[in-house]
C-alpha cells in the first residue's frame, strides 16, 4: 500500500490505469474525502483558528461538496478537450484519475501547512524568519505546481491513450490557469524583497496568515 501511494507522486499513471472503472464508486469518493478533509483541517489550523466541531463539519461538507463539483467540471473539459487529440477515456475514467492525482497534491499541502504552523511556533514571534519561511514555501510551491502538472499530464495522456504532447494540448487551459497561480506566487515572493512591501506584510502578520492572505491584505494596501 506504501508503495502504491509514493508511486503516485512519480509514476501515477501506473498506479492509477489498472484502477480505472465504468463508474466512479462511493470508494473512490472515500478515497477523496480523507485527504480534503486533511487538508481543511490544516488549512485551518495553519491560519490559527480552533478546530471548532461545529464550524468545521459544515467546513468539510461544504468543502468536499466543493471539490466533487470542480471535479465534475474538471472532468467534463477534459473529456471535451480530449477530443480534439482524439482521446478515448471517458468521463467517468477521467474523474477517476484525477481523484487519485488529488492525493499527492493535497499531501504536499498537508506539509507544507505544517511547516508553516511549526515555523509560527519555533520563530517565537520572529517575523522576518516567519515571512522568509513563507517566501520558501511558495517557491516550494512554483516547482512542486510545475512537477504536478507533468504528473498529470502523464496521466491524462495514459488514460486517454494519446501522446505526450497531445496530452499537453488536452490538459492546456489548467495549464494557462497555473500560470496565473505562478504569476501571484512570484508576486508574493518579489515583495518580500522589496523593503515597504516587506514592512506592509510585518504589520497585517499573526503568525497564522496563510500566503493567500498575506497576498490580499499585501495588494489592498
């Protein structure tokens, strides 16, 4: 089982095609709730809030609820996509390996939360060593995005049956997407460079503000 689960952070497609069924099963909707689940757990704790029960069961149904449905429509583009390179998954199929493909990124997630409400602690209210761990996890964050997207180009174009370069041209609008995403991580790591935007993050820091909201406070002001 250990084995199967570090294999999906660099041959996915082989755990994943034999894996493949007509239907997506409440198995492998299992599959996607524990690490969402994980994941909102950590996020929240890693922007300082309790992890309240009452607020955080909604939290998690709203926010597995949220996944399933982006999944769906991730799914369907890539099926429509897929087409044009002549792909021959079907949508269930696709929905499948990308249910997978979610465990490794939201793992990586997982740990770098951590990471972030460790540094928060070991720092002792040092801020300069607290934003310069963050400038570190978001360019963590460009080369693990960059890694995923091969991973998962790997895998559509397996599933779909098609080159690599087709795959790239089936998976291309999630790719102009993540570049968006790079784009505001380079923002957030070039600002802690620069010395004014530096001291307007040291005012808005708790020592809980995740990178998206370091960014927003960092770009209203």
């Amino acid at each position: 089982m250990m084995n199967l689960f570090l294999k999906l952070f660099y041959k996915p497609e082989e755990v994943i095609l034999p894996r493949l069924e007509p239907k997506v099963s409440w198995a492998h909707l299992g599959i996607l709730a524990i690490p969402v689940v994980l994941a909102i757990m950590t996020n929240t704790m890693s922007q300082g809030k309790p992890l309240n029960l009452m607020t955080i069961i909604p939290g998690m149904l709203g926010g597995f609820v949220g996944v399933a449905i982006v999944l769906l429509i991730y799914s369907y583009v890539l099926k429509l996509l897929g087409l044009l390179v002549g792909g021959k998954a079907t949508t269930n199929e696709i929905a499948i390996s990308q249910i997978y493909m979610i465990i490794p990124a939201i793992t990586i997630n997982i740990v770098l939360n951590l990471i972030v409400i460790l540094t928060g602690v070991i720092t002792e209210n040092d801020v300069d060593i607290y934003i310069n761990m963050l400038m570190v996890s978001s360019i963590l964050w460009i080369f693990i995005g960059a890694y995923f997207i091969f991973l998962n180009i790997k895998v559509i174009s397996a599933v779909q049956q098609v080159s690599f370069n087709k795959g790239i041209i089936n998976y291309s609008i999630f790719i102009i997407f993540a570049i968006f995403s790079l784009i505001g991580n380079i923002n957030f790591i070039m600002a802690g460079f620069d010395q004014v935007k530096r001291e307007n993050m040291k005012t808005n820091i708790n020592f809980s503000n995740s990178i998206d909201d370091l960014q927003n406070k960092m770009f209203d002001n």
